[in-house]
C-alpha cells in the first residue's frame, strides 16, 4: 500500500471510530471511563501519525486532468452576517486581513496587497470528514510569506484564524480554526484566493480561504477575517483551537 494511502486508511478508520462516539448517547459522553478511552485513541492516533507522516512532507499533487468536474460547497455557503454581506457587494474592496498577537509588526493587508505578494499553485485533493473528497487547484499566497512580514515572536507556537461565517443564530458563535508552525510554515499552506483558475466563489470562501492541504476539510477555514498568532488557545473558547473540536470533540490535528 502506497504511504500516502495508508495514512489516509489509519486516519479514516480514527474518523469513523470518533464518529461513532459522536453519535453515542449523552451517558457515553459523560462517562469517565469513555472519555478516557477516547484520550487513549486520540494519543494512540498522535503516536501513529508521527511513524507515518513526515511533518515537512508534501499533500499529492496532480494534474489539470484530474481536475473534479465541480467543487462543491460545505457548511455556510454565503455568511449571513451584515459586515460580510457588505463586503461582497463591494467585492471585497474595502475588506482587509488584520495580522496581529505575537509578532513583532501587526499589520492589515488588503485583498490587493495579498495578491501582490509571491504566490504558488497547486493542484489537490481536498477530502472532508462527511467522507467526499475533491480535487481542485488552487492558487494563493503562501501563509509564509505573510508570517515573513509580520515576523512572529520566539513564543508563538499557533496561527489562529478567525472567519466571518456565524455557527448560530444570533451571529455570536463564528468558526475558527488554527494550525502550528509546521503547517503554517508548510510551502503548500497558502491563502487562497482563486479556485481553478477563478476567482474564489463565495461559497468556497471568499475573498481568501485556508489550504493547509495534508488536513482534512475542516481545517480548511473559510472567509478568513483575522489572524493571530498565539502560544497556548486558553483564550479561544475551550480552548482546543478550533470550532469543531471545542464543539464536537474532533481531533485539533487532522492529518491524512
């Protein structure tokens, strides 16, 4: 079995035990001894993610051929929040990414600025825990280069992102995720902003997403609004580092 597919079985097969606890009942969820046995999976999970995958080891990529005929669209597909819908009638053109935490010069950059900056395509397959996957290419600024300008401190360990889609009703629940330094630093981690060779639809992210491409789909932040650079995500809500593990118990690190 090729290396690249056996790390995508061991992490499904993670998956679909997690899921599993997932759907269990509320007693499960709140047994001791569940819960613990659930730790065990994660740290067995963590130690087998380290044998098999070289943290500066490149996602596949592919060709123009292996192109997928469309690239659907997962969780909010246009945020309903007014600052975001004002922003898109405008084409983003007053939007900017704050850059701000720990780092030695906090800056905003406009959607201009950021495409002004080096950029990098690739093509690759993005894969999302609800089991679908599809390949698309996507050209961006590498999260490098940005990390270059604002030139974080010794003590950052995490790049936060914050985004503009609301997880509930009233709009005061809004997805985040993070990711390390390896990643961040990863030559395939960028800030997309076109989607096969387009501009990045709305319903993809726009105006810039989160390729972090040898993590699962929910890594992928969509509509990023703000980044920081933390050392610990005490702060962060439950402080797991992003909405689906502090809301559902997935694992931070979702490698493939």
């Amino acid at each position: 079995m090729h290396q690249y597919d056996r790390r995508r079985f061991f992490k499904r097969m993670l998956l679909g035990v997690s899921a599993l606890a997932l759907a269990g009942c509320d007693k499960l969820s709140n047994s001791e001894t569940f819960t613990g046995l659930l730790k065990t999976g994660e740290n067995f999970s963590k130690n087998a993610r380290g044998l098999l995958n070289n943290r500066k080891s490149m996602a596949q990529e592919f060709s123009e051929a292996d192109l997928s005929p469309s690239f659907r669209s997962n969780g909010t597909s246009f945020p309903y929040s007014a600052e975001y819908q004002t922003l898109a009638k405008s084409n983003f053109d007053d939007w900017a990414l704050k850059i701000d935490g720990l780092v030695e010069k906090p800056i905003e950059l406009t959607l201009a600025q950021i495409k002004a900056l080096p950029s990098r395509t690739q093509i690759t397959r993005h894969d999302c825990v609800e089991g679908w996957s599809a390949i698309g290419q996507w050209t961006g600024t590498p999260l490098h280069e940005i990390l270059t300008l604002v030139k974080p401190l010794p003590s950052a360990q995490f790049v936060v992102f914050y985004c503009a889609d609301p997880m509930n009703d009233d709009g005061s629940d809004k997805y985040y995720e993070s990711i390390d330094m390896d990643d961040a630093l990863h030559v395939q981690t960028m800030l997309a902003y076109q989607l096969n060779g387009e501009t990045l639809p709305i319903k993809n992210g726009a105006p810039i997403r989160l390729r972090v491409e040898r993590q699962l789909g929910y890594k992928q932040a969509k509509y990023i609004m703000h980044i920081e650079l933390v050392d610990k995500f005490e702060h962060i809500e439950k402080g797991k580092g992003g909405y689906w593990e502090d809301s559902a118990g997935y694992e931070w690190y979702a490698g493939i």
